[in-house]
C-alpha cells in the first residue's frame, strides 16, 4: 500500500499534466498488474481502464521484446475520436493518457515522458523506502491475564493407598 504523502504527490502530478496538456481527458497511473495507484478520470472506470492498460502493456511488451527493439517505452493507439498513450514509469508502473484528436502528438509524448519519468521516480521510492522499513505487526487486543484456580494438593494423610483401601 502507497503511504498517503506519496499517494497525493502522484495524483498532484496527474493534475499538473492536465494542466500543461488542456486537450487531455484523463490520467492514470496503474501498476503493471492492472491495479489502479491514482487517478484522474472524469466518466472513465479507472478500474477498467487500468485492466485493459496491463492487457495491451503485455502483448506491446512482447512485440517490442520479439522485434529486437529492447524494453518497453510507450504505446499509442489512435481512436476515431482521439488517443490512448501509455508510457513506462519506473519498474512496475505505467501512466496511461487520454487524449482529444486535436491534441499535438508531438507535445503529448512530451509531457507524458516526462510525467511519466515523474510518476516512476515517485512510486520507485516508495517501493524502496517500504522495502527498508519493518514489516509492520498487527497490534495485539490486550487481553487481561487471569489465573486458573488451584487444586489444593492431598496430604499424605488425605490420600488413600493401595494397602488402605
């Protein structure tokens, strides 16, 4: 789990995107497993849209690896009504970008490289500072200590033997 500080860091980073990018529709920073890190959205499940994300980024990272062209940068699907952009971020990330048909490509790519650098150095930390802290315990209930109660011992008197009885 992202600690908060860093949580809000990468979505202050999806809204800055947004900013410098006016023409983008929403931002998404996902694990390559398909789970959502944080989101910018508006009228797009980021659930769904994190899951297709992991999809494509597997066969594109197949395709990349059996053509001979190294690891995998970024993936740009053109719609009919405009763009879908995933790029790398850091080890076990992607940001993926939509886009108006009317947005400069050249600029899209752009600032999606560079969000994307971003997002990765964010999450990259993260991931290792949590790696160097303890695992954490789960706090114990306290649970108040009681003592059974004794049986008095018998006396030599008390107790019969073999010959008594």
């Amino acid at each position: 789990m992202l600690p908060e500080s860093d949580l809000a860091a990468v979505q202050d980073e999806l809204r800055r995107l947004r900013t410098r990018v006016p023409q983008l529709t929403g931002a998404l920073a996902a694990g390559v497993d398909g789970l959502v890190v944080a989101h910018d959205t508006p009228g797009v499940d980021p659930d769904g849209l994190a899951a297709l994300t992991a999809a494509s980024l597997g066969v594109a990272v197949r395709l990349a690896d059996a053509t001979g062209n190294g690891g995998f940068r970024e993936l740009l699907v053109r719609g009919e009504r405009g763009y879908v952009a995933t790029y790398a971020a850091g080890r076990t990330a992607v940001l993926t970008l939509l886009a108006q048909d009317r947005v400069n490509v050249g600029r899209l790519h752009l600032e999606g490289r560079r969000a994307g650098a971003r997002v990765g150095e964010l999450l990259d930390a993260a991931e290792a500072e949590a790696r160097l802290r303890p695992p954490e315990r789960p706090a114990r209930a306290a649970t108040a200590r009681t003592r059974a109660t004794r049986t008095p011992r018998a006396t030599a008197t008390e107790t019969p033997t073999a010959t008594e009885s």
